[in-house]
C-alpha cells in the first residue's frame, strides 16, 4: 500500500514542467556561471565574482547559448580554452576516478563492518 | 607600548610555566596521594592568567593603535571604529593563534577543576596531553608568528583591516569556532588519557559527554555565524560555498556529530569504545587538519590568511607527530575491556546511531577527499583539478536520503531490541502525512527532479516525527526531539529555499526600472555619504509589487580608505516567508551599475533551524539521563 | 600480531600523506592555464578603434611574418607602465604590433593612446571581452605572439618586461 501510493507520486511528479522560457534561459546561465571558477579571484565561481574576466565569461555564456549550445558543449567550450581547472565539476576519468570512486568504496566498508556487528553468533 | 611589552613578557612567562606544568604533574602522578596537588592546579592557573594578561596586552595595543607592533600595524588603522580595533585582533593570522592558545589554557584549567570524580591518574594524564598541544602552539607563536614584533621607526598609521571583515558576525564567529576546535583538544587528550589510565567506562563517558556537546555548541553556533557572515558580506547571496575553508570547519562537525550520539551508546551499554576512541582523535586531527590546510596557504581559498610556508611546515610536523602520538598509544595501551563481542539487534537505538555514524562518517570522507584531492594529484601527477560544489551534490544528496530516514526511526526504538510488531500505528501515520504534504507541496511548485522529491518526503518525514515525540512520546527527550526537528527544518528551508529562490541580474542606469516577476524594480537616486573610514554611494531603489505596495532598498558601494577596496553592500529585506536581496555594483565606466535582484524564500529559517539545532544541543546539558 | 600490520600500514600511510602535503606547500596555490603552443587562432570580427569600420582576423593577421596582439585597457593600472615597453617593441620592424582594446570606453581608450604615445600599427576592440575569452586570455595586461599561419606561437601574462622584450625581439629576428 505504502509502496503503491509512493509510486503513484512519482508518476505524477513526473508530469510537471512549468517554466518559461526566458527565466529557464537565466537558470542555466546562473547555473554554468556558478560551476566555473573565476581565474582572477580564484577562490569564487565566475557567479560570485564581478572581475573582468569573470564579466566576460558571463557574457561568453550568454553568447554560447544564444548560438544554441547546450550546458555540456559550453563547459567544454571553456575547459578546452582553460584546462580542466575551470570547471569546478571534475570529470570521471584517469585522474580522478578516485576522487569519485573512494567515498562510495568507503561507504561499502563501512557498511560492512557494521553488517559484521549484527551478524556476530551469540557466545 | 607598554602594553606591548606586557603582552610580550607575559607570553614568555606563560611558556615558561607551561613547561614547569610537566614535572611537577609526573612529581604528582607518582605520588600515593588519592588528590592532585594545589601546586599542579595554581601553575595550570597561571599559565592561563599569564596568557590572558598577553591576550590583553595585544587587544590594548590594537585599541591604542601601537603601530609599533608589527601585527597592529598590518592590520589596523587609526580611523576605524574602537568595536573592529578590538575585533581586529583576532583577525589575524597571530591574534587569532594568541585566543587559541588562550582558550586551550583556558580549558584545560577548567577540566582540571572540574573533573574531582574521576581518577587522579586519568586527569594528570589529560593535563600532560593537553600540555603537549599547549606547548607546540607557544612554539608555533613564538617562533613563527610572534604577535609581539616590535619595530622602528613607529609608523604614524596602518595598513588597516581589510572591509569584509569589519563586520559584527565575523568578529564574533572566530572565537566562538575556536572554543569548539580547542574543547575537541579536551576531548582528544581527555580520551588519550582515558585509554592509558584504563579509564574507559560509563563514569568516564557520561563525564566526557559534557565536553563533546559544549564543543559541538560552540563548533555548530560557529559555522552557522560564518555562514552568515558570508551570506551578508560577500554579497551574491549564497550562503554555503564548498570553499575549502568552509570544509574545514565542516569535517570536524560531522566527526564531533558522529561521536556525539556514539557516546550515548558507550554510556548506556559500554560498548563500541574502541570507536569512540578514534572519533575522540579523529575530531581532533580534524580541527588540526584544518588549521593546516587554512594557515599554510596550500589551498586556495576566499577567505585567506597571509600565509607563509615556514607556519605550514610547523603545524604540518606538529599534526603528523600529534597523529603519530595517538596511533601509538592507541594501538599499544588500548584493549577491548570488553572481550565478550557484543551483538547488535538491527532494529534497536544502538544500530540506528551505528548508521547514523556510518553516514557521518561518509559524509566527513566526500568532504574530506573532495577537499584534499586537487593537492595530492597535483603533487603526484601536477595536474591540476577544482573540486566544488556540483562533486559535492553528488554524492551527497542521494545519501541524505536513507539518513534522514534513519533518523526519524532510530529515536523511537528502544535500546538493546526493539519489536517489529510493536513499531507505533503513530510512526506509519506520520509518514502518511508526510507524504500527503509533500504531494501537495509538489504540486504546487511543480516538477523538481526525482531525488529532490524524495528528499522533500523524508525531511517532511522527520519533520512530523518529531513533532509527533514532542507531544506523544511517553519519555521525552528534549534535547533530541529539539536538534532532530532543527535539522528536518534546516534541510527543509535550504532545500525551498534553493528550489525557489529566483533572480535577475541587470545592467542599470539612475532612472530605469525593470520588471521582475509580478514586481517593478525602480532604480530612483544614487547619494554619497561619507562615513569615518569609508566613503559610501547608496542607491536608492523601489519596488513595486501587484498591490502597489512599495519597499525602499538601499544597497550601498563602500569606498574603503585604508587599504582603498571597493565592497559592495547588499540591502536585504528579510521577512519569515522570504528575503529579498539587492545588490548593485561598479561598472568600469560609471555610466551605469550592475545589479543583482534576488528573492530567496524561507531564508531567515535555515538561521532558526540552526538555532533551534543548537538549543537541542544546549537542552542535553541540563536534562537527566532517560530510561528506555 | 594483527594490531601490528594495522597500525605500520597506518603510519605507512600518514607518511604517505605527510611527503605529499610537504611537497604540497611548495607549490604555488595560483592556477596559471598553459598555454597552448601551436594554437591556431579562432576567427573573429572586430572593428577599428578610430575608423569605426568592421574588419575581419583574416584581413588583420596578413602581410607579416609575426604578430604581436597585446590586450590593454585605459582603465588598467599595469597597462601605463607597460606602455613605454611596447613604444620601444614598436621599433621592430619585422612585426606587426595590434592593440586590443579590452572592454573600455572607446573616448577613454583615444585620451590614453593621446597621452602615452602610439605604439600600434592598429587597434581592434574588444568591447564585450569575447574575443580575449577566443584566445584564452585571462586578463588585461596580456600578450601573445602569433606567426603568419596564425598559431600563437608564446604569451606573455601580465606586464612586459625588459627581459620578454628580448625574447620577442630574438623570437621575431
């Protein structure tokens, strides 16, 4: 019953989609700005920061999708201009699958080591 | 001048009576008396009282603007208010090195005299642990960072304090985060001790409680300052920005947490103590981590100190002997005292706290290695990488999700066992109401992605489940149902708030006006005002909703004169449904501003419900123990 | 026994992470993007700071063995002391020295050109900072040197030194 009424939710979650399109235009711009680092002030998204260069980079952005490239095309627009560094979301790749992979991997150990403490036979 | 040279020889004559703490603690330790002696309580007073007349003496310097004092001199001026003077000297690299040396000596004099039920072997021993830190700080003061350089010729002004952080929550967020960095240090030491004393028991766990929760107060009610801080002074309106040295503050947190309710099963049922132990450390190491990785400059970060890679090396060594230190003791002194392996019901309080610190502590690991990542793979390959917040989203939302669940279940079942068929009718109900209101919230601001949704229905979860023990629940416990039902209403706002909140950003000139939403934003005047230390253009802006109800917003451009930084201030209008939030700034030729206009709904509330977090926290310290 | 490998794998381990955060502090926490030697410059428009007229990347990078593209503004501290420095570069003949005005006012850019001196063959604007982004630039001052197939062939960050003068002067011989 429980579980039912759960996936009912889902279904009709599901059948939502009202934004426009000019305020959907700004939620992507924002959300590209705050997921590149700014070069300048390098501790702040390009969001966050009004230096030049990030002033540029917003408005690259707004250009880029005016073209009509998606969110990932300009991401990889803007590393293949500044390395890897930018983009504050780290690829899965050689270098990093560790960065991904060993949180969950703990996560597992963790999880069976705790399993052990409720499956320890009665003395 | 003269305070100065107070401060100075003070500091020197702390030193010198930290040291002697040491022989004359081992003299007692190996005496027959059943009591510490006076002797060992008077010189642990005085190195704290010789501390606090240096602390003194620096804060006099910074109010008679000594800018002889080289610390003075690069952080204050002779313009700014008496309130930022004061607050200046600890907003700085060595003023802020000085209060912690203060509060550890501090502290560690209060565990002394607190501590007469617990065995005089376990107190002496936490007080050479403690003296241990105490006296690698006084090295790292003395040697690297000397608040108390003196130099000539005195200079007539200062390099003045830079504007962001002339602010009243940021001159009140570092001591209040330093008290719960350095009550860890109790902790650590306090648990070392315990561990060679053979002391780890109920009596030493309900005795050590005390102190973990004073430090998770302090330690919780400091970040929630610093985010404030953030969210008013760095303008933007964000609140929370996965920045390295907010991390930092944030591992600890999450360790001290985890620690928090696995003391509660050590005290109830004297198990897990070995895990107790390594949090105890590991909250520590922690704090100590971050000191590193915010001081040395490794790490590159808004809120950064001057930073000098000599300090680094310092506190690089000190952590890894520290570390060293405990794994030592812990792996040669510490024996399971209890030999028997316990098993653990999965359906009982002690398992629920067990995933609670499962979760914790993968949290903690996402926080840490996302952190530190970017410095060992540009070590190891000099590659180099950022990590933010979108990594940190990740692998944390999906998770929230069974946490939040765990939690709402784990305060209503009993210790030891509980009975499936005994699970309350109360607890299914709750859930049915949580997910009515979900569905109806849902439905009303539309589709906002799966796990949101789900997180939306667990929070709401916790959320009635609280308030369902807070009337319902035959024992209450307060401090519990109050920290619980604070967190379900912080995750509550953060996540209306982010999936609400909207904004528009434009270019302006006087006189315009645009229209956001069912609102008119109208950008009327701008005035100059001259304030003592900075120069200030307000402008004058007006919006106009539906109903021709009209709000007057007055962000403001300080011009600071010493050192000359331009900040812009944010006017917020806070309400308890939302904040609206305007900020304007230069545009290289002046002819027209930059402005941000932000409605961010529920935002006072993720500062009540950490409040109320807090207040939960804070309840435990007066509540008896409860049954069941 | 088994406490033992425990805990020399731990200090193992600490060791591990104290030689890399050691290593760590050494290195500068500044991000500096390479810059990519052999890189073919992505075509732009542009218009003239004086004439007003539109122009092309084609029909300014033609005619010369080399190119020296600098990015200034006239509101850019570093770009005064600078000047001097590209007055003389601008004594070479075998290059082609083009200005590139980052997002400035074009009234503000002329009185700065007025007062230091003109050193430029020409000057492009760059109002909107886009075409900086095109090269990878991150800030003004900046200066590249670009070869007649239109590859960036070095940049220099920031001011230019008596000492990058030479390395441009022994670069474009």
């Amino acid at each position: 019953m429980k579980l039912l009424s759960f996936l009912l939710i889902i279904l009709i979650i599901f059948n939502f989609t009202n934004l426009n399109s000019e305020e959907n235009n700004d939620k992507i711009k924002n959300k590209i700005s705050k997921n590149i680092r700014c070069l300048i002030c390098q501790g702040q998204s390009v969001y966050d920061s009004e230096s030049d260069f990030a002033v540029s980079i917003k408005l690259i952005i707004d250009k880029k999708l005016d073209e009509g490239l998606n969110e990932n095309e300009i991401y990889d627009f803007l590393k293949k201009q500044y390395g890897e560094w930018i983009s504050y979301d780290p690829e899965f790749n050689k270098k990093t699958f560790i960065l991904w992979i060993l949180p969950i991997l703990l996560f597992f150990i963790g999880g069976a080591i705790i399993l052990r403490k409720f499956l320890v036979k009665k003395l | 001048m003269l305070a100065h040279q107070i401060g100075y020889y003070s500091l020197i004559l702390g030193f010198f009576f930290s040291i002697l703490i040491i022989p004359v603690s081992i003299k007692n330790f190996n005496n027959k008396n059943k009591v510490i002696d006076n002797k060992v309580f008077s010189i642990s007073f005085f190195q704290f009282f010789f501390v606090l007349v240096s602390f003194s003496g620096l804060i006099l310097s910074f109010v008679n603007s000594d800018f002889g004092n080289e610390t003075v001199f690069n952080n204050s001026h002779t313009t700014k208010p008496l309130f930022y003077k004061i607050s200046g000297t600890w907003g700085n690299h060595e003023g802020s090195l000085l209060l912690w040396l203060l509060v550890l000596t501090l502290f560690i004099f209060i565990f002394l005299i607190k501590s007469n039920s617990q065995p005089k072997k376990y107190r002496i021993l936490t007080l050479l642990f403690q003296q241990v830190i105490i006296i690698g700080f006084f090295l790292f003061l003395l040697k690297t960072s000397n608040p108390f350089n003196y130099f000539f010729p005195v200079p007539k002004e200062g390099l003045g304090l830079n504007p962001i952080l002339q602010d009243p929550a940021l001159a009140i967020h570092p001591p209040i985060l330093y008290l719960g960095y350095v009550g860890s240090s109790i902790i650590f030491s306090a648990s070392l001790a315990a561990v060679v004393a053979k002391h780890i028991s109920i009596v030493w766990a309900k005795h050590i409680k005390l102190w973990i929760f004073v430090s998770w107060i302090f330690l919780t009610f400091g970040i929630m300052l610093g985010s404030i801080w953030a969210y008013y002074e760095l303008g933007w309106g964000g609140f929370w920005f996965w920045d390295p040295v907010e991390n930092v503050s944030l591992m600890p947190w999450f360790c001290l947490t985890a620690l928090l309710h696995c003391i509660l099963v050590l005290e109830k049922r004297s198990i897990l103590s070995s895990w107790t132990i390594i949090l105890s450390i590991a909250t520590f190491m922690l704090s100590m981590s971050g000191t590193f990785l915010v001081r040395s400059g490794i790490l590159n970060s808004v809120h950064t100190f001057a930073n000098d890679p000599e300090r680094g090396i310092f506190i690089l060594i000190f952590l890894f002997i520290l570390i060293l230190l405990s794994l030592v003791i812990f792996f040669v002194f510490h024996k399971e005292n209890d030999q028997k392996i316990v098993k653990i019901n999965w359906l009982s309080k002690e398992a629920s706290i067990l995933f609670n610190n499962w979760f914790l502590m993968y949290f903690l690991s996402v926080v840490l290695i996302g952190t530190v990542y970017p410095i060992f793979l540009e070590v190891l390959s000099s590659k180099k990488i950022s990590v933010g917040p979108p990594f940190y989203y990740k692998l944390m939302i999906p998770f929230l999700i069974p946490f939040l669940f765990f939690m709402s279940i784990g305060p209503n079942l009993n210790w030891i066992k509980s009975e499936f068929k005994k699970i309350k009718i109360q607890i299914v109900l709750s859930f049915a109401v949580s997910l009515l209101i979900s569905f109806i919230i849902l439905n009303q601001i539309g589709f906002v992605g799966l796990i949101n949704s789900i997180l939306i229905l667990v929070t709401f979860y916790l959320f009635f489940i609280t308030i369902k023990d807070f009337f319902l629940k035959k024992y209450k416990n307060y401090s519990q149902i109050f920290s619980h039902f604070g967190f379900s209403l912080l995750i509550l706002s953060i996540l209306f708030n982010s999936i609400l909140s909207s904004e528009k950003t434009i270019n302006l000139k006087v006189g315009e006006e645009f229209s956001f939403r069912d609102e008119t934003v109208i950008f009327e005047s701008i005035e100059s005002v001259k304030n003592k230390n900075y120069k200030s253009i307000v402008g004058n802006f007006k919006i106009k909703d539906k109903k021709n109800n009209f709000l007057q917003l007055k962000p403001e451009l300080r011009i600071y004169n010493q050192p000359v930084i331009i900040t812009s201030e944010a006017d917020i209008k806070t309400t308890l449904y939302y904040d609206k939030f305007l900020v304007m700034n230069l545009v290289k030729d002046y002819e027209y501003f930059n402005v941000r206009y932000q409605v961010k709904p529920f935002m006072i509330w993720i500062w009540i419900a950490t409040v109320i977090l807090v207040i939960g926290g804070f309840l435990s310290l007066f509540q008896r123990p409860y049954e069941k | 026994m088994k406490n033992k490998i425990i805990l020399s794998v731990l200090v193992l381990f600490f060791t591990f992470c104290f030689i890399v955060l050691y290593k760590g502090l050494n290195n500068s926490n500044i991000y500096v993007p390479e810059t990519k030697i052999e890189k073919t410059l992505i075509k732009f428009n542009s218009t003239d700071l004086y004439s007003g007229n539109k122009i092309s990347s084609d029909q300014i990078f033609i005619g010369s063995e080399y190119y020296v593209l600098n990015i200034w503004a006239s509101w850019c501290i570093p770009c005064r002391a600078e000047h001097s420095k590209l007055i003389k570069l601008s004594e070479n003949k075998s290059i082609k020295l083009i200005g590139l005005n980052y997002r400035d006012n074009p009234k503000n850019a002329k009185k700065f050109i007025n007062e230091f001196g003109d050193p430029y063959f020409m000057i492009i604007k760059d109002n909107q900072g886009m075409i900086s982004v095109d090269l990878g630039a991150i800030g003004v001052p900046e200066t590249f040197i670009i070869n007649k197939d239109k590859k960036i062939i070095k940049r220099f960050l920031g001011s230019l030194t008596e000492k990058s003068l030479n390395e441009i002067n022994l670069i474009t011989k």
